[in-house]
C-alpha cells in the first residue's frame, strides 16, 4: 500500500507569496493546515489507513 504524504510543498518557503492563500482562510481551514503539519496525526491517519478505517463514517 502506498503511503498517503500530508506535507506542503516547502521548496518557496521563504517566498511571501507561498503564504498570501493564508489571509483568505476560514478558522476551519487554518485548523486544517495546523493539524495536518502534526507529526502525531499524520501517525494516527497512517495507522487508520493501514486498518482500512479511513473511509468510514464518522460517529
């Protein structure tokens, strides 16, 4: 199974235009971009993934 990588594109990180997208963001989408930097949940939605559980529906 191939491995499902979360993680930004950080080759213009230093370009301020790489960050323009942010000022237009909802609170939801911030929250978004924060969670899937995290190290701990990109190892919780690996070990759904590998469980087959991703595509279940939420309680």
């Amino acid at each position: 199974m191939r491995r499902r990588v979360m993680k930004p594109d950080t080759s213009r990180w230093r370009e301020d235009a790489s960050y323009v997208y942010f000022d237009t963001l909802s609170v939801e989408g911030l929250a978004w971009e924060c969670l899937r930097r995290d190290e701990t949940y990109q190892e919780h939605y690996q070990s759904l993934v590998k469980a087959g559980s991703d595509a279940d529906p939420l309680p």
